[in-house]
C-alpha cells in the first residue's frame, strides 16, 4: 500500500473531497431517524398536520442534499481512481519494458498482460471503492449507534452485540476469499498462456492436427476458472448481505420483539 499510495499525490484534492461528501451523505441519512421520531412524538401524537409537513418537506431536503453528495462523492472518488489507474499503468509498462529477456520469460508474457489490464483494473476499483467507504462506513456505524443510545438504551444494546457479531462475519468472508482470489488469478494466467500458445502456434496445430486436443485442455483450463469464480463470487456475495449470516436478521427481530412488547405491556 504504501508504494500505491504516492501514484494519488496529483489527485490529493479529490481524494479528500471524495470522502467528505460521503461523509455529509452519512450525516444525512443518520438525521432521518430523528426526524421521522419527531413527526411520531410531536406530529402525529398531537395530531399538528402543519408540523408533519414542515417535517416531511424536511426530510424531502435531507434526501436530496444526501443524493447531491453522493454524487459528488463518486465523481470525485472515480476522478481520482481513474488517475491512480493511468499512472500506475504507465509505470509498469515502462518497468516491464527495463525488464531482461529472462525475467520476461520466467514471469509470461500473459501474466504479464494481466497485470497490466485486469490486475489494474481491480486495483483502480479497489481505490474507488475506499474513497467513497473509507469514512462513511465507520461513521455509519458509530453514528447508528450513537443515535439508537440517544433514542432508547435498552433497544441500543442489541446492537452493541450485533455490530461486533457482523465484523466477525465479513472477516471471515474476506479471509477465506482472498485465497480463493489468488487461485482465481492464477487459473486466468493459465487460461490467457493456452490462448497465447494456440494463438502464436496456430499453424502447428493444424499441421499436426492437434485441434481437438488443445481445446479440451482449453475447454479444462476454462471451467476450472469458472468453478473458482462462481464459488468465490458466491462468497463474496455474503458481504453484499450481511443478514444472511443471521445476525443482522436476529438484531432486528430482537429490536422488533422487544419494541413491540414495551409498546404492548401496560404501563406500570
């Protein structure tokens, strides 16, 4: 990381930018909350219709403003992302042309291409990603729950177990996809090596009539890399879904449960 991290130096503007504009979306959208417990316990409570709108066209507001942000967030984060990836990938390609005949041919010449397109690629997305999660994500989470004690302290401890219980989650997700990430480069190294091969050695195959033969090995280069990105696409998904490993689901039916009991028992 640090080696990567000089390539944003031309791009340091929109490498803050990014991320505070994200962070004012979080802001908004933890404002919500409390708007709409206003528009419960003020609006609808003492039935002020007035009260209700200003709060809705509040709310209208805040969601724009959020929208603008994010907006703003992107554009800037895949500003910089795109920057980052142009440098990097001159960088190597001139690194690449200093390399000896030797260090070319022990690295492949299609991994080699890989690096420089696809592995890039992932890099730049990678780098978009974090400048539009690197504050929002944390914040979300410690203002989410900052905001629940501020509401009701009982229903606010779930989720000091919940949040603790889906960190352990998406480590576990990553640490068993990044192995699978590092076979699924190497199965698209041996995929791009058979198509090269095939490519420059066209007219011995056909000489020696050896095209069945080099597409059944293709055809077995390539569905083992589709095996490995369907299995790690399909752990990789789990992040997208954190309640699907059952905490985020049982935080919230335990929050439901225990809200809709106080709203039911009598008052003492």
């Amino acid at each position: 990381m640090r080696k990567l991290i000089p390539y944003l130096k031309n791009y340091k503007k929109e490498s803050i930018i990014g991320p505070l504009f994200k962070l004012l979306e979080a802001v908004f959208e933890l404002i919500v909350p409390l708007v709409t417990a206003r528009i419960v316990d003020i609006g609808i409570q003492n039935r002020d219709i007035p009260y209700i709108w200003k709060m809705a066209a509040l709310l209208v507001a805040f969601g724009v403003m959020g929208l603008l942000c994010s907006l703003l967030a992107q554009y800037f984060a895949a500003k910089a992302a795109v920057g980052f990836g142009t440098e990097l990938r001159h960088d190597l390609f001139c690194h690449i042309e200093q390399l000896s005949y030797a260090a070319v041919d022990k690295a492949g010449s299609a991994t080699l291409v890989v690096r420089i397109t696809s592995d890039i690629n992932q890099v730049q997305s990678g780098v978009n990603l974090v400048l539009r999660l690197f504050l929002r994500s944390p914040f979300i989470v410690v203002g989410a729950m900052v905001m629940a004690f501020t509401i009701n302290v009982k229903t606010a401890l779930i989720f000091v177990v919940t949040v603790p219980l889906l960190a352990l989650v998406i480590y576990g997700i990553m640490i068993v996809t990044i192995p699978l990430y590092k076979k699924v480069q190497k199965a698209l190294d041996q995929v791009l090596v058979s198509t090269r091969e095939n490519l420059a050695g066209i007219r011995v195959i056909r000489a020696f009539c050896t095209q069945k033969k080099e597409q059944e090995e293709f055809d077995t280069k390539s569905e083992i890399l589709m095996k490995l990105q369907f299995l790690t696409g399909r752990i990789s998904a789990l992040l997208n879904v954190p309640d699907s490993s059952g905490a985020g689901g049982a935080g919230e039916s335990d929050c439901f449960l225990y809200k809709s009991s106080s709203i039911c028992s009598p008052p003492e």
